[in-house]
C-alpha cells in the first residue's frame, strides 16, 4: 500500500475508512467492532459517516485522490484505520524528560520520588518546566493527542512556579492540545488548612482540578472529607492517586469511594493507578468495586509505568505481576475506565514519548484488552473525554471536528504490531506537519 495524502481542499472525502464502533456510533460493525464508512469533512467539520459506496479494489492501494462530477476530491483509503485523535488523562509534564540528569538509581517507586525530589528542588525554574512542558506537548500533538491532563507537583513554593507556567502554556497550545491541570501533594499536607486554602484558591482561579497523593495514613478519612468539602465549595472536580504499590493493606481507593458516598459529591472524580487492588482477597475487591461504581468515580491506569515500577525486586529476581488494577471487573460494574501515558523519561519511567497509540498497544498486551476487543478503544478517546468534560474529543461523529488519525493499519494486528510512525493526524479537517521535537534540544538543560 502506498503512502496516502490528505487533499488539500476544504471539502473532501476519504472513502473505505475503517472506523471503530465503539468510537463511532450506530453503525452496524463486523467482528473486530469495525465498520467500512465514506468519511465526509467540510470547513473543518465532519460532514457524514455513512456506509461504504463502494467495495475496496485493487487499484485503490495506490490512494491517490480523484475528483468526481461533484468537485470535492475523494480519496479511497482502502480500508486503513481512522480514529479521533486521543485523550490522555493522566500525565506529569512538569516531570517530563529530566532522566538525563537525574535517572532512578535502582528503578524503584522510592528511588523515582526521591530522585524527582530532589531535581525539582534544584532544577525547576519556570524556565525550565516551560521549556520540557513544550517539548512533550509537540511530542504529543505530532503522535495525535488532542488533550491532556498533567499533574502539577504543588508542593511549596513549586505551585508558584508551576501553574502560571501551566497557565501560559494552555494559552499557547489552545486550539492544538486542550490542556488541563491537577494539583499533586501528599495527602499529609492537607492536615494544613491554611495551606490547602492557598492551594485551592491557586487551583480554583486557572480552572483546574484539585488532587492529592492518598496514603494509608491514620486520619485519611478526615483528610479526604477536608478534600470534598473544599471541592464542594469551590466547584472542582477531583483527581487522586491511589494505592500505587502492592501492599496488600492499602485501600484508599475505596476509602475514596466512601468519602464520595458520604459527601454527596456530585463533580468528576478521577482515581488513578490502584495497583493494589489486584492483589487484594476476592471479597475486598467487590466490596471495593461496588462502592466505585456506586460513587460513581472513574479510574485510569498507567500500564507503561506501573509495569516499570511495581514489583521491581532488588535481589536479582523476576518481578511476579504487572502492576495494573482491575480493569475489567471495573468495566464489567458500569466504572469508567480509562488508560493514560503517566510519566515520560523522568524517574518513575525512563521510557516513553507521550504516544497514546503506544500506551494502547501495551495496554493490550499487559491487560488483555482483546478477545474480544469489544469498546475497549474508548478507554483513549470517549472515556477519558468524559471525565474531563470535553464534549467534542474522543469519537468521530457527524457535526464534530475533523480530528483524526489515519493509520496504514486495516486490522487490530495491522494497527498494534508497528509503530505507525507514518501516521496522518488531521486537525480541522487539515493534516498537520507531524514535527517531532529532537532530544538534543534540550541538552543544555540537562548540564
């Protein structure tokens, strides 16, 4: 199959599209979810998803566009894949790439926070986030990501630093990558109510979203009230890590869970990681479940990084699970359930381009999101969507913007087995210049 172009004009039409019917409703898909569908743009906009015309031919692999009696140019794709562009909910682009400088020692959860630690406390000048947080957005809109959400470390005086850096990057990649923001501490520090009010007054005034590391700590339930409250007041949804270990007795997740049931709460609550959970006994995992699904919380997880970190053994011995909570229990219980990118080259994952392509490709082999593959493709497009209230990202509808990708890809085992490193990323019916930033650019920051 030859390289396609997208037309330049403003109407056009891609014909023999293969879209996901979980990502592109009332079509009547085949086994794999899939529908053959004539992709209709016009100024920007999906104009219509209807039924393929016609069949796929031989003569079609070449992909060039013609020009019908109507004048919009129409290209057949043969059946390649086409899926909205991406949401990834669940980033640090405060953290991103400074593993040049300062790597994880022993690749464990401790060594990543006190190696981060202590490069944010030396390093992280407004310049120096803005300039990392730069180069992992152009990374992320090359590969297709239309929004994001990064944890901001908000611990003083970082939230000084931070958010007006965060702030000024949102104004800069508006229209590009829709940007969101969470506060990041343990959860300790809000026994500091003077603190927390600084906090939230920070966090409240650029729009974000107010979160916490939980920890197992005695007066969790009361912390976690102190969170809700001030949320309630101040009409924030929340954003948490959770029980990111495998320690057996780590349950804040449905001490969340509960602290939502009690409150009322009625914004978007996001829990991330909740690695523990799957190695907890049968009936404190329902009992768990029930109460997530009742609370009506959402929950992500970062299969790349928690792969990396979980279970990572110091005696020369092999790790003995992957990491991941319980995804599909989750989605069986009506949870829903979501897969991010987590941490890029920094010390809590060494590894990582800001690809959400790649983050479902492992995620469909460290969680088995196949066999079928159901609507698993929502978990990087109309999930994540939801939670973090975008009503125009995640699925390819007609009326929507024309964000998508186009993939060489025409099966799930086409699509997952190769980087798809030529990929089309259309905007606004537009296809951009895929320019993937250098790591060289940022060697005088690594000194």
């Amino acid at each position: 199959m030859r390289p396609v172009k997208i037309p330049s004009s403003e109407n056009f039409t891609l014909a023999n599209a293969r879209v996901h019917g979980s990502l592109t409703p009332g079509l009547e898909a085949d086994a794999d979810g899939f529908a053959l569908v004539d992709l209709s743009v016009a100024g920007g906009r999906i104009a219509s998803i209807t039924p393929a015309a016609s069949g796929i031919h031989a003569a079609a692999a070449a992909a060039r566009p013609t020009t019908p009696a109507s004048g919009e140019p129409t290209l057949d794709l043969a059946g390649r894949i086409v899926l909205p562009c991406f949401v990834d909910c669940h980033t640090h682009l405060d953290k991103g790439h400074i593993w040049p400088r300062k790597p994880n020692p022993d690749g464990t959860f401790m060594g990543a926070l006190i190696s981060s630690g202590e490069d944010r406390v030396a390093r992280w000048s407004a310049n120096d986030v803005e300039r990392r947080m730069d180069f992992a957005l152009r990374s992320a809109y090359a590969h297709g990501t239309k929004a994001i959400r990064t944890h901001l470390d908000s611990i003083p005086p970082q939230d000084t630093i931070s958010w007006p850096v965060f702030e000024a990057m949102r104004e800069r990649w508006r229209g590009r990558v829709e940007m969101q923001a969470v506060c990041l501490f343990g959860i300790e520090l809000v026994r500091d109510k003077a603190w927390l009010d600084t906090v939230v007054r920070r966090v409240a005034k650029a729009g974000g979203v107010l979160g916490a590391v939980s920890y197992m700590v005695p007066d969790l339930e009361e912390l976690l009230d102190r969170l809700f409250r001030a949320a309630v007041e101040n009409g924030l949804d929340l954003d948490f890590h959770a029980d990111e270990t495998g320690d057996l007795s780590a349950v804040s997740l449905k001490k969340i869970a509960e602290a939502a049931l009690w409150s009322g709460f009625e914004g978007n609550v996001l829990v991330g990681h909740c690695c523990a959970l799957s190695r907890q006994p049968d009936m404190e995992v329902l009992e768990t479940l029930d109460k997530v699904a009742r609370a009506g919380l959402g929950v992500v997880s970062l299969p790349m990084c928690n792969l990396y970190l979980q279970d990572r053994r110091q005696d020369g011995t092999t790790p003995r699970w992957r990491g991941v909570t319980l995804l599909h229990e989750m989605k069986a219980r009506g949870i829903p359930v979501a897969v991010a990118s987590d941490n890029t080259r920094d010390p809590f994952y060494a590894y990582g381009d800001l690809d959400m392509l790649e983050v479902y490709r492992m995620a469909t082999r460290i969680l088995h999101l196949d066999h079928p593959v159901d609507d698993w493709p929502r978990a990087v497009g109309a999930t994540p969507a939801g939670i973090m209230r975008l009503a125009n990202a995640g699925t390819l509808q007609a009326g929507g913007q024309a964000d998508f990708i186009v993939f060489r890809g025409r099966s799930w085992t086409e699509l997952l087995s190769r980087p798809e490193s030529d990929r089309i990323v259309v905007r606004d019916g537009r296809a951009i210049e895929r320019a993937i930033p250098d790591y060289a650019e940022l060697d005088d920051l690594m000194v």
